[in-house]
C-alpha cells in the first residue's frame, strides 16, 4: 500500500516521505481500516517535529484521525492507532474507539468531525459550561478546531464573538456565523471585544492560539468569564499571572481531549450522538478548505503547520472523490 512515513523529526514538508510499504497488521483490540479520508490535525506537525505529547517509535505515518471502512463495509470516524496512522491506504484504529459516521456528512466532512467537534463540545460544556445568551469569543474562528467552536457555540445559543486574521478569514469567519468579527491586523482585539460587549467582555473565550491570544484573553474576560486553553498554534505557550485571574475573578480551564478516553470513555460516545444529532439538522458542518490529493499530503500538513490554511485540509487516497 501507499504510506508517508517520517525517518526523522523536523519540519513536515521535509521528512515526510511517500512510501510503498505492507499494510499494518492490527495487535489486540485493534482492527484494519481502509482509509476514505484522512483529516490533518496541527498534532501532524508536530508528530513530524517531535514536538507531541506522544511520540511513535521512527518510522511512523501521521495523521491522526479518519473517516475510514471497516472489514465489514461500515463507515467509521476514529483517531488512528499510531505509528500507523491515516495518511495510508490502510491504518489501525482501537476497536473501542471506532464511531459510526454521520450519514449528513461526505467522507472528507466526517474525517473533520471527530477531535475539533469533540474538543469544541468538550471544552464548551464540559468545562466552561456555556449557557445560552452568554458572549463567547474564539480565537482563530476561521481555522479548523476554531470553525468548530464557532458553530457549536450558535448551537448553544450564544453570542459569537470570532478573531481572525485578514480580511480573507474574516469573511469566512462572517459566513460560519460569527455575530461579530475582528481582524487582529487591523483592529485592536481587547477594545473590540470590551465595545461589542458593551465593557462587560466575553464570558467564555476559546484558544486555540496561545502567546498573544492568550494576553488578549485575559484583558477582555468577563467577570466570572472562562478561558479555555485547547492549545498553543501560536507556538508560545503563555505563563498567566494568577494575580489578575484572583483580582478579575475569572477561571483558566485547560482542556486536554485525549484524556476522557482514559477517564470516561463513555462520554466520547454520548457526545457523539449529540454531534451527529447536530449534522442531520444541519447545525454544524466542517468547514473544508480544502480537499488534498494524497500525492499532496506533506505540503498540507506543512501548510497547517505554517497557518496559513482555513477550515480543514483533508487527505483523500488515490482514487476517492469525498
């Protein structure tokens, strides 16, 4: 089968290399899964850089997360088993871990669903508890676990506040649904925020960014307002003064997807009913920027790594048309 494989840690588009190599073969509680769509995750980049939490034995194939078939002709979505993950023909997945895919969504829409959608959901509810009619404000809105964010906060009643960069994402932004929109090239992002709420700030702030994001965050939360920390895009991971959190009263919630997996398994299946619940009415859909060849998959992950890309860039293998 056709893999990209990465030999040694750098930057994407330099150590991952197109390969004709044996499909994988499960180990226990795993099973073999042919790959319809492979979506690219900003962990990606970071696999390739050696830079992630987890760090597969060399060589490995990334890509994190599939729409793919089982043996049986089932469509699932599911995280896949590294070293051998979805930018192949084949790629294992934990048996336990595999979830039907949503008959709303194509193939290359639910490779997108899994981990920016259960993360979004995860991080709006289960830890910043957003109600309806609150102000939430999202950092990146026009980038994928961003785009996801923006939609699941309308769905929850919200008032959406999206931070772009451009004028290009800020259309999109506008598009997906964002009641307001601030270009932080052009604007300044705290007095922005601070005039649409009319001085309040926003009661939950989602980000994905880190580094100035984050500093921004802290200047235009609301009292008793929630930041959750998904992420540091941004490449700058911040040290928050917890004197101010005490002075304003806020929360710093951090949010780490993977570890419900571990500590309550059930719930990932429970909020992916109530994803898919939301795809058939049409209240959330992935935002694909791009549908990528498989001969493109480096050059896609390195584009996601650079930030340069909107919505999700997925990875379809030869011949598939999602």
């Amino acid at each position: 089968m056709q893999a990209w494989r990465v030999y040694e840690n750098g930057e994407p588009g330099a150590v991952m290399r197109r390969e004709e190599v044996e499909p994988p073969t499960p180990g226990d509680g795993q099973v073999l899964l042919r790959v319809r769509a492979a979506n690219v995750n900003f962990p990606d980049a970071l696999l390739c850089r050696g830079h992630y939490q987890v760090r597969p034995p060399l060589p490995f194939t990334p890509g994190v997360e599939v729409c793919a078939e089982t043996e049986d002709g089932r469509r699932v979505v599911t995280t896949a088993a590294l070293p051998h993950g979805g930018f192949a023909e084949y790629t294992l997945a934990d048996a336990a871990g595999l979830l039907p895919a949503p008959e709303a969504l194509d193939d290359a829409e639910a490779a997108a669903l899994h981990i920016g959608y259960q993360t979004g959901w995860f991080g709006l509810h289960r830890r910043a508890a957003l109600k309806e009619g609150e102000t939430l404000l999202v950092h990146a809105a026009a980038g994928g676990v961003g785009s996801a964010a923006v939609q699941l906060g309308k769905a929850a009643g919200a008032t959406v506040i999206g931070v772009v960069g451009g004028p290009e994402k800020a259309a999109v932004a506008r598009a997906l649904g964002c009641d307001v929109v601030i270009d932080r090239r052009a604007e300044d992002v705290v007095a922005a925020v601070k005039a649409a709420t009319g001085g309040r700030g926003a009661d939950v702030i989602y980000d994905p960014v880190g580094g100035e994001a984050y500093q921004q965050s802290a200047k235009c939360v609301a009292f008793e307002g929630r930041i959750v920390i998904v992420g540091f895009a941004s490449g700058s991971v911040p040290a928050p003064a917890l004197n101010h959190a005490l002075v304003k009263n806020y929360s710093i919630l951090g949010l780490h997807w993977g570890l419900y997996a571990a500590k309550d398994p059930a719930s990932i299946g429970r909020c992916h009913e109530t994803l898919t619940a939301y795809a058939s009415k049409g209240l959330i859909k992935p935002l694909i920027g791009e549908r990528v060849p498989f001969s493109g998959a480096a050059d896609a992950v390195q584009r996601v790594a650079d930030g340069t890309t909107t919505g999700r860039l997925v990875v379809l293998p030869e011949g598939a048309h999602a």
